[in-house]
C-alpha cells in the first residue's frame, strides 16, 4: 500500500475537500463509541481507518493508574530481590512480571 507523507503543519484548513457517505444510524453510534476510546474525532478516526494509519484505544486514567501503581510495587519488589533481601521470590519471575506489565502499557 502506499504511504502518505504525514505533515505535521495538517490541520483542518488544509482540508479542503469534504466526502460524505452513507451509514445506518448504529454504525454512526458504533464509530463515535470507537473514536471517543481513541480520543479521536469521528473525521479524525475515518480517515486513520481508511488510511490504514494505527488507531490506538486510550487507556482509561483510572486503569492507567492502577498499573503504574502495580508497576512501581513491582520494581521495588524486583530492586529488594536483586540486592537478596526478599525470599520467595526469584528475580527472574518479578522481572517477567515487570516486563510482562509494561508490554500491556504499550
């Protein structure tokens, strides 16, 4: 497929062409539902779509937050294990964990 050159100066006013099409009143409700989770605008997440450009779903902030904590938690818990003052626990299972948290972050 071939790649458009993204230019970061693109904004509304250098749109100057406007395309309608059809879609049922659901389909309308299911891409704004789906945009608002981008934090997208309904234009914004067509053209994305179309395009094939990536559409990343926004982590809500209460979820966000959560797994930072759980993330620190696990870094201290990794820190204590690697300077051999936690038992139980080895550094290889705490650093999959780790790892495993930070991959869902992305």
């Amino acid at each position: 497929m071939e790649e458009l050159e993204q230019n970061p100066l693109e904004t509304r006013a250098n749109k100057e062409k406007v395309k309608r099409f059809r879609v049922t009143t659901a389909e309308v409700k299911a891409i704004e539902k789906k945009a608002a989770k981008a934090g997208l605008s309904f234009s914004e997440y067509c053209r994305r779509a179309a395009l094939d450009k990536p559409i990343v779903e926004l982590i809500p902030p209460d979820l966000r937050r959560q797994i930072s904590t759980a993330g620190n938690n696990l870094n201290q818990l990794t820190r204590l294990a690697n300077a051999g003052k936690l038992g139980g626990a080895s550094v290889e299972t705490l650093n999959e964990l780790l790892t495993r948290l930070l991959e869902t972050l992305k």
